[in-house]
C-alpha cells in the first residue's frame, strides 16, 4: 500500500493532466492529440503574445486603410490656408503644405502599401514555390539550372537593381510608377529565396510513400507538385509571406521616398515621406506619421512571422 502511494506521488502527470494544466496556465484549450496539425500551430501560435499584438495591429491597419473613405477630408483637395497647420482637434496629423488632411493621406497610402507588400508577398512566395518545388521534382539539368538562376539574381545587389531598373523604365520606356509596375519589378526579386525553401522541403518528402504511390498509378507531374508536393510546404510558404510582404512594403517605401515608386497625386506612405522631405525641419509632422506607420508594419509583421515561425515549425513544437 505504502508503496504504490509512493509510486502515485511521484510518477509523471499524463497526457491529460498535461493538457488540462496548460489550459489553466494559459487560458487556452490544449488541442488534442487526434486533432490537425493546424490547430496545434494555431494553439502555438495564441500562446506567441508578440506574434498576436502584431496579428491585431495588422487587422487594425488594414481596417483603417479600407475605412478611409469614411474620413470627411478628400485626400487630394488642397486648402492654402489650412497649409501647415499642427495636429489639432479638426485635422488630427495636422496638414501638409498643400493644406491636405495628413491623417486622411497616411490611410489611403495605406491602401496602396499594404496593397503592394501583400500582393507582392502572395506572388512571389506562389511562384517561388512553383518554381522550387518543380526543379525538385524534376530534377537533373533543370534543377540545376534553375538553382544557378536563383544564385545570380540572389548575389545581385537587390535595392540599387531596382532602383536602376525603375529609373530605366522612367526614361526610356516612359513607364512612370503605376502599382502593377512597381508590383512586377519587386516579384522579380522576391520569388528566389521561397524558390530554394521549397526545394529543400521537397527534396526531404519527394521519396516518402504517398509521392511513390502517386507515381505508380499514374498521376501527371503537375497533379503531383500541386496537390502533394506544395501542400507539404506550406508552412514555410505562409511564414515566407509575412516577412516577404514586411520587405515588400520597405523596399517600396524606399522607391518612393526616392522619387521612382508610387508617384503622385496617389498617396502612399513612401512618397508621403518624399513629400515632407522639404518641410522635416518646421514642420516635422508631416513626415513622422508616414514613417511611425511603416515603422508599426514592419515590426507587426516581424513579430507575427516569428510567431508563425515558432508555430510551424516541427521542432519547435515537441514540447507542446
């Protein structure tokens, strides 16, 4: 008797008595051991506190920028004597030397950068992932000359390319910074390092039974990279669009402080500090609250790719 009191005292908890402590430590349900693994990334990734600040200050952001519509200024009307005035109760950013709402301007650039950075992200991480995931499977001279374009546009200096490549489509192609053309010339740069992620992951399962099995009775090669391969590579692909869109957003936001990106009347947060360049020293409001949202992007988006980071990934979740 006495000793399986002993014992009972100090065996290990179960499972469940494990899972049941975790719900009460963290106030969130333990997902089970017969549920997806979705879930438990999603369980790890509630538990991530910096992962889900940046979760909701991106929801905020974009909310804002959708609802700015709503504001009673026209991002675009001019007022000479509302010019330069300070934030106040009517003008909450203050205006700029135009006499344009500031607040009103910082949301509709929103629009557009945040337009930029996740339609860049989502086209450069699919067909990074296309392209990664075919020369994997694939093989051969194709892999290898697919890893070697890779190489070359990953040793090219990426911020003066494009900087040349913009200023090129400017003068000699008359091309001015429309959001498709910005949009084109950043997936051109952003595909190659999800390109080489997603190969290494197929490489790892291409011999695993289900590939062989599909194989076997028949499946085209395109059925197999689409419904098999990629799939199984998800998790570094969703991980990959945060913090390609992060970069997307800063890379453009640079272009257009330098002149060669989103050009105006069309606001964005980029040329909105181009703008206030002029005016930094008198009338430093202009230029402060473009750069604290970019500042506010990047780091929510950081935070929430470091959480989906620790979430999706195997083995930083063993001891979930």
């Amino acid at each position: 008797m006495a000793s399986s009191i002993r014992e009972s005292a100090t065996s290990s908890p179960t499972a469940g008595e494990r899972g049941a402590l975790g719900e009460a430590l963290h106030g969130i349900p333990r997902p089970s051991a017969g549920e997806s693994e979705w879930r438990r990334a999603w369980f790890q990734l509630r538990r991530h506190r910096l992962a889900m600040v940046g979760l909701w200050v991106l929801v905020l952001l974009v909310l804002l920028s959708v609802l700015a519509p709503l504001s009673p200024y026209d991002p675009n009307k001019t007022s000479l004597r509302e010019r330069f005035q300070p934030p106040n109760h009517s003008h909450w950013m203050g205006t700029d030397e135009l006499g344009r709402d500031v607040f009103t301007r910082v949301l509709y650039g929103g629009r557009i950068s945040l337009a930029v950075g996740f339609v860049v992200a989502l086209l450069g991480v699919g067909l990074g992932g296309l392209i990664g995931a075919t020369a994997a499977y694939i093989g051969g001279a194709f892999d290898e000359v697919t890893m070697r374009i890779v190489d070359v546009v990953r040793s090219l200096p990426a911020l003066a390319v494009l900087i040349v490549l913009a200023q090129v489509l400017r003068l000699q192609l008359g091309i001015k910074g429309g959001f498709w053309n910005i949009v084109l010339i950043l997936v051109a740069f952003s595909w190659t390092g999800v390109a080489r992620i997603v190969r290494s992951v197929v490489l790892s399962i291409q011999a695993q039974d289900f590939v062989l099995a599909a194989r076997c009775v028949g499946v085209p090669r395109h059925r197999i990279v689409l419904q098999h391969l990629l799939p199984n590579a998800m998790a570094p692909m969703i991980v990959a669009t945060t913090l390609g869109a992060g970069a997307a957003i800063n890379v453009e936001s640079a272009l257009s402080f330098l002149g060669l990106g989103i050009q105006p009347p069309t606001p964005s947060w980029g040329n909105l500090l181009f703008n206030a360049q002029t005016y930094l020293w008198n009338n430093p409001w202009i230029a402060i609250f473009p750069g604290v949202f970019i500042f506010v992007t990047l780091l929510s988006l950081n935070f929430l790719g470091d959480g989906l980071r620790d979430a999706l990934d195997p083995r930083l979740r063993q001891g979930v």
